[in-house]
C-alpha cells in the first residue's frame, strides 16, 4: 500500500535538520507515516537525494559514515519507485512545469500525484502551491 508521494525535501530533513521547528515537525510526522503507509517517488528521486547528501558532505556539514548510515535508513524504508515518471516527461510533467511554473523535477513529483490520486508531501513552498492550484491534498496539512 502506498499512502502518498515523498518529496525529496522532507526526506533530506531526517539527516539534514533545519533550524525552522514547524518544518522539521512536519518531516517527522511524514517519516512516522511512511512507516505506515509506505510512499511513491519518482524515479529521480534517488539522484536528488544523492546530489542533496554530496552537496552537504563537500560543505562539511555531513560525514561520509553519516551517508552511508543515512542511505542504509532510507533503503529499508517502504519506499516505492515510480517506473513511468520518464514516460511522462515531454508531455504531462512538461505541461504541469509550465502551467505551475515549476522545475521539470517538482513538476515530476505533481504529476506522480495526480496521476496516482495521491496526496502528496512536501516542504517546497512552489510545489505545495502548485499541489493545492491542481487540487491535490498535500499530505498531513491540516
């Protein structure tokens, strides 16, 4: 069972806090859900985090080992991958980017949504606005 789309912005907040209570709450609340319901990311979902986690190491803000734990964690998540987010680029996710004025990869994350009838949960402020405009829950909002 998958109980929403994961947005690579909460999930890089369970290695990489931040200092704003309210949105470290929120990707707690989202990691204690998962557990539960299990997610849906888009297949580039691992090379955002991959590319968040490299740019946190070369800023010394993260160790190798912390890495290394990190992806272990996040691999035995219920986590789910999306096959067909590539099939979708040049048409669905390409006509959402541009009526939402997103990035291709927030767009990919609103058309996994939509597409799945899945709420979806994020901490990017765009893509929240984006996700209420085409009328898709965003997940534990109350």
């Amino acid at each position: 069972m998958t109980g929403f789309v994961l947005d690579n912005s909460v999930a890089m907040r369970w290695l990489l806090k931040t200092k704003k209570a309210v949105d470290q709450q929120y990707a707690e609340d989202i990691l204690d859900s998962l557990l539960d319901d299990g997610a849906l990311v888009p297949n580039l979902w691992h090379l955002e985090a991959t590319n968040v986690l490299l740019s946190a190491e070369k800023r010394d803000e993260i160790s190798l080992g912390e890495i290394q734990g990190f992806v272990s964690q996040l691999e035995n998540l219920p986590i789910l991958t999306d096959s067909m987010t590539s099939h979708q680029a040049f048409n669905r996710t390409l006509t959402l980017a541009r009526a939402y004025k997103l990035s291709s990869y927030d767009a990919a994350y609103l058309e996994l949504a939509i597409r799945e009838g899945l709420p979806i949960g994020t901490l990017d402020r765009d893509l929240r606005k984006a996700a209420i405009k085409a009328d898709v829950e965003v997940f534990l909002v109350a």
